[in-house]
C-alpha cells in the first residue's frame, strides 16, 4: 500500500495506460464520425484530423499534470 497522500504504482500505471486507449478511441471516432457522413474522403480525412488533434490535447494535458504533480511533491 501507498502511503498517505501519495499515489500506489496501480493508480500510475492505470493513468499512463489511459492516455494510450485515449489517444487511439478518439482518433477512432474521429475517423468514424468522418465517414458516417459519407462524403468521402474530405469529410473523413476531417474527422480524422479532428480525431488526432484530440488524441494529442488529451496527451499534452496528461503530461503537464503529471508535471505539476512531480513539482507539487517536491
């Protein structure tokens, strides 16, 4: 077990996989949501620029969260 005030192995290990599953679902839907629309392939290629744009803003807000948490612990 972690400590008071300070996170277990588990509960990083589960953030960093988040950011994986989160950058691929929303380049995915993105894709999706692109072709639904079904005008190929302006639309799609959209959606999925749309999608990895996503994908990345999620990534970059994760990192710098876990900055401000590694500067905060010091």
């Amino acid at each position: 077990m972690a400590p008071p005030g300070k996170k277990s192995p588990w509960t990083a290990l589960a953030e960093l996989s988040s950011i994986g599953v989160a950058m691929v679902l929303a380049t995915v839907i993105g894709f999706a949501g692109g072709y639904w629309l079904g005008t190929e392939p302006w639309l799609l290629l959209i959606g999925l620029g749309f999608g990895i744009a996503a994908g990345f803003v999620m990534l970059f807000r994760s990192v710098s969260k876990a900055g401000r948490e590694i500067d905060d612990s010091k």
